[in-house]
C-alpha cells in the first residue's frame, strides 16, 4: 500500500452497513509488516473485524482453528508461501473469500491462484482507496452468498427439493463437462464456454449460475453479436442523460444489473477492442463509468460466464479477441462436444424432448407416441451440424404433427435441404466409395469448398471481407475460390451491411 495514499477515503459503493462489516472476519498475512499493520488499520477504521499475522505457518494454524470471511495474503512468502495458505483456507473453509497480494503480477501465476480458489488478485503497490473497495466487493460476495444459503435452506424446508437445471447426457465428453461445471460452481471463477451453435452454452451457464454461492441473485445474458457497437456499450455500462442523441435519461446498465449474480457475456468474440478494453477495467477493479459520464458511477460485485462458438485460442491468435481479456475471463475453460461426438445421448434427449412437446402442444391425455427403433437409428445417422438445437427443433416439429398413440416411424422425421440426408457429406461419401481414388477426392473437396464458402457467405452476414478475415485468406482468393464453384461475385457481396 502506498503511503502516499493512507488516508484516501471512498464512499462504501456497495453500501456494507456498520453491523455486517462489524461481523466480516478479516485476516490479513503478509510478511512486511508495514503493509500489514497499514492494511489492518484501513480495515479497522472501516469497521471490519481485523486479525493479522507475518507468518505463513502461523496463518496455516489460524485458518485451521478459525473461520474467516475474507483472507488477503501476500503470494509469496517463505518457508510457507501464500499459495500453500490459499489452499489450506478453502481446504478448511470452502466458502471463503480469498484474495492474493502480489508484487511481481504476471498472467501465469494470477491464473494459477484464481484456478486455486482466490477469488482476486492485487498487485502491489496498491492504495488505500483500491483495498477499501476491493474489501467492499469481498463483502458485498459474502452476504450473496449468506442470502443464497438461506433461500436454499427454505427452499429445502418447504419442499424438500430444489428446481436446479438437470443436464442430459451420458456420453464421456459431456458428462465431464458437466462434472467440471459442477466443481467451478462453488467457485466465483470466470468461466469461458465454447463451442459449435446449439451445444447449450448458454444452458451450461445457467447450471453453474444456479448451482453457485450466486444462485439468489439474477443471472443477466446479453449476446455481443446481436448489437451493434455503440448500443452494446449502452447496454453494458449504461449511459448519463445526453450521453448521445435519445439518451433522456440516467440509465444503469446490465453490470449493475446482475451486480451480486451473473453476467453471462454470450458470443464474446464479437466484442469490439474498444468495449473489450473497458470490460477489462471493470474486471480489474469493479468500477464501472456508464458512457458519457466524468466520474466512477458504480462498483459491482459481478461472476463473469462467457461463450463463444470460436476457437478462443484461435480468436486471440488473429488479433479478434484481446489476450489479456481472455485470460482474465478464461480461469476455467469449457468445451462442450457437438451432437455428433455424443451419439448415445440422442435417444435420451430425443425422448425428452418428445414427452416436453407433446405436453406443450397437446390436449391433456393424449397418448404420447413412441419413437421406434428404425427412427432412432435414423436420428443417430444425421450429421446435427445445428447440434442440440436442431434436435429440439425436430422432435417438436414431430410431437406437433404425430397421431396420439402412433409410432413415429423414420418417414415422420422431417428432412430439411441442409440436413445432410440429400445432398450433405454423409450422402456424398456413399455416393463416391465406388469411383476412382482422384475422382471420388475431386468432388468431396468440391461438394466441401461449396458448403463451406455458403456457411461462411452466411457467417459474415454477405460483407466479403469480413468473410475473407473469417476464412483467413485474402479477399482475391475468396472470389477465386467463389467463381471456382460457381457462385458470382456480386451474388453475396454488399447484399448485407
């Protein structure tokens, strides 16, 4: 801590009332005693209940005999060093809040302490004013979390059971998928999901939102692809009244929003470096600047869960995605298989999905049908390049159309021009075994050069050079590549802004 800085004092953003901060236990370890002791007296003026120690092997014995709701302790120390008291405080006490103090920062050692369970990092040398809030933001978690198990606890006493999301599925892939949301759950760790469209990223999210210390609070999406720059900026962090034309009002944005729960930032690579860059501040300190405003407007206390349907790394690589703001967001990644990795869970969501349909869309005792066996093999066979969602898509489109009582026979499955059952790759393939070794190779590039040129026209929204960054290549190659499989130059280009 600063010297210089000592007596700053910030208006408590998250308004800790003098009784609750009375009831914190804070402990602080760091081994140069001047920090601690300045560290402490901050604290202690603020009101929290402060114990402090410079020995890491004092502190192992501490957390053991006693709980605590925060710990700030210093990443390196010998003998013991803080990381060796990191795991020893979540050990003894999971729910602990527990923040590392580091003067040499680095992106591998805050990665390796925020995957152990810290819930925030701060470098050193750090002032008054950026502890007291950081304190604050660990205060605000603590009593989310005290709400949640409370709503939990009467839930549970009320009924017994608890309306938690249930994920479907068997197959090794995702179950360990599953398995590793449930564990990142307790945490208050930023989560990075990826994965194809129609996965259910965003179904991943609300399992682990609801399975968090969080769970009483809202979890808030908000998809970056879906707005254009300057309205996604608003949406984010607000706007002050004639921020820009419209702007009559003061407007909280959606950070405030889910302060105390979730935000889940949907196709993140989407986001523009600008916006980027200040998301990145507000992960750092929790300070948010709504848009045309002067002065710090709001701290918050938010778990960050993103998504995208990128290759993240890849996205980093080509300059989309900012690096620092990927691992920042990317404690714990998660990858979700598509559907045709995860064969074996077909009949159970298929099944599922029919018995949800038909209670939707049909008379109360009607007979369900079943799917038979042939028709289930035909559901298997299907390439799903739309994933989970386009299986829910079917089978609501047959529980809408099928006789009560009827088996659903392969002929009842709808099939669509980009199903792959016509003209797709399984189809092609088949088509071609027979021929010669460069004719059948010919046209399986073909038929996929013109598959993949149409997905990615697609993609880019009709804009051939965000096609031609998409694809990596250049824009002379693209048309090439186009005019190659027939499709004219002015046929997609411009037709989308």
């Amino acid at each position: 801590m600063t010297g210089s800085d000592a007596t700053i004092a910030v208006r408590d953003p998250l308004s800790i009332s003098p009784e609750v901060k009375a009831g914190l236990r804070v402990l602080i370890v760091d081994d140069d005693r001047t920090l601690r002791e300045g560290c402490a007296s901050v604290l202690q003026m603020d009101g929290f209940n402060v114990s402090f120690t410079g020995r890491g092997d004092e502190a192992l014995e501490i957390v053991r005999r006693r709980k605590f709701d925060i710990v700030l302790v210093d990443l390196y120390m010998t003998p013991v060093s803080g990381m060796d008291v990191l795991r020893a405080t979540l050990d003894a006490h999971k729910d602990t809040i527990v923040v590392v103090m580091t003067g040499n920062p680095s992106v591998t050692t805050s990665i390796e302490a925020l995957r152990a369970g810290a819930w925030d990092y701060l470098p050193k040398p750090f002032s008054a004013a950026h502890l007291q809030v950081l304190v604050g933001r660990a205060s605000h978690a603590v009593m989310v979390a005290r709400e949640t198990q409370d709503m939990r606890q009467q839930v549970l006493e009320q009924s017994g059971n608890s309306d938690k999301i249930t994920l479907l599925g068997v197959s090794p892939a995702f179950r360990k998928a599953v398995e590793l949301a449930r564990k990142v759950a307790q945490t208050d760790a930023s989560v990075f999901i990826s994965g194809e469209s129609g996965t259910g990223k965003e179904v991943i999210a609300q399992f682990i939102h609801r399975h968090s210390r969080r769970a009483s609070r809202h979890m808030v999406p908000i998809n970056c692809a879906a707005l254009p720059e300057g309205l996604l900026e608003s949406e984010l962090f607000g706007h002050r009244k004639g921020a820009f034309t419209g702007a009559d009002r003061d407007k909280p944005g959606l950070l405030e929003t889910a302060n105390g729960g979730t935000l889940f930032l949907d196709e993140l690579t989407e986001m523009s470096h600008p916006i980027q860059a200040k998301l990145l501040r507000v992960l750092a300190d929790g300070v948010v600047r709504r848009v045309g405003s002067e002065q710090q407007d709001a701290v918050v206390d938010v778990r960050f869960i993103s998504a995208t349907n990128r290759e993240p790394q890849e996205a980093v690589r080509d300059g989309i995605l900012r690096e620092d703001l990927f691992y920042r967001l990317r404690v714990v990644p998660i990858k979700l298989p598509p559907l045709r990795n995860r064969i074996e869970d077909i009949p159970i969501l298929a099944n599922h999905f029919l018995a949800h349909y038909w209670q939707r869309h049909r008379k109360a005792g009607d007979p369900a049908p079943k799917i038979t066996d042939a028709t289930m093999d035909v559901l298997r066979s299907r390439p799903w390049r739309g994933n989970v969602r386009e299986l829910q898509n079917v089978i609501e489109h047959v529980a809408v159309l099928a006789d009560p009582d009827r088996p659903i026979e392969p002929d009842d499955i709808p099939q669509y021009e980009d199903s792959g059952s016509a003209g797709g790759p399984s189809a092609t393939m088949a088509a071609v075994m027979d021929e010669a070794y460069h004719v059948a190779k010919d046209k399986l590039v073909a038929q996929f050069e013109r598959e993949y040129l149409q997905r990615l026209v697609v993609r880019a929204g009709g804009n051939m050079s965000k096609a031609a960054r998409l694809a990596s290549v250049d824009r002379t190659t693209l048309y090439r590549l186009m005019e190659k499989n027939g499709f004219r130059r002015d046929e997609f280009a411009g037709s989308i802004d």
